[in-house]
C-alpha cells in the first residue's frame, strides 16, 4: 500500500463546470483541504462545488457559497473520502475570480 500527498489547483478563468480532481484506478483519497480564494477587489463570488460517483450521479457538496472579495475560504471542516473515479468538480459565478487548492492524501 502507497500513501501520496498532493495538491490539485485551478484557477476558474470561465463559468463553466470544471473538474478540480479524479480519484485514481485503485485508489482511495482522503481529501482534506478545499480552499477557495477570491481575488476580485470589490466583489464577491459564489462557488458551487459537486461531487461525481462512478456512475455520473451529481452530490452538491458547497451550494452557491459565497466568497467575500479579496478572502480565502477553507469549505472543508472534516476530511472527505472518495473512492477510485469519483470527482470533484467546481462552478464560479463569476469568470476570472475564483482560484481553487485542494490538498488530498492518496491511498493505493
């Protein structure tokens, strides 16, 4: 058994659905951190971020959450666990605000 720690970034430059993180084949990650950070001077910015099993069923995790201008947020308050395949996926209401970190142990 392999453990690896590691970081995934994005920085939200569209409004689209983006995928933030992919459990690998095999393998089981313990996420630990979402930070979101906004770096708008003046406004805020909402994040919606979802959680996509196997079979492509949508869990919302973070609805619409508001992050204040110039702040960073830390959404997780207890460590998450995904299984092989699952995915992260994270949603701006706003282009070119939002950058996202997410800090995760892999088990495999």
């Amino acid at each position: 058994m392999a453990d690896l720690f590691l970081n995934k970034k994005v920085d939200l430059t569209t409004t689209n659905n983006t995928s933030l993180y992919t459990v690998p084949v095999s393998t089981t990650a313990l996420v630990k951190s979402i930070l979101v950070s906004n770096d708008d001077a003046s406004n805020a910015c909402e994040i919606t971020v979802t959680l996509l099993n196997t079979d492509d069923t949508v869990f919302s995790l973070f609805k619409q959450t508001d992050v204040s201008a110039k702040t960073t947020v830390e959404l997780l308050t207890h460590p998450l666990v995904m299984n092989e395949d699952e995915e992260i996926k994270v949603q701006a209401e706003n282009a070119n605000d939002l950058h996202v970190v997410l800090s995760a142990l892999e088990i495999s």
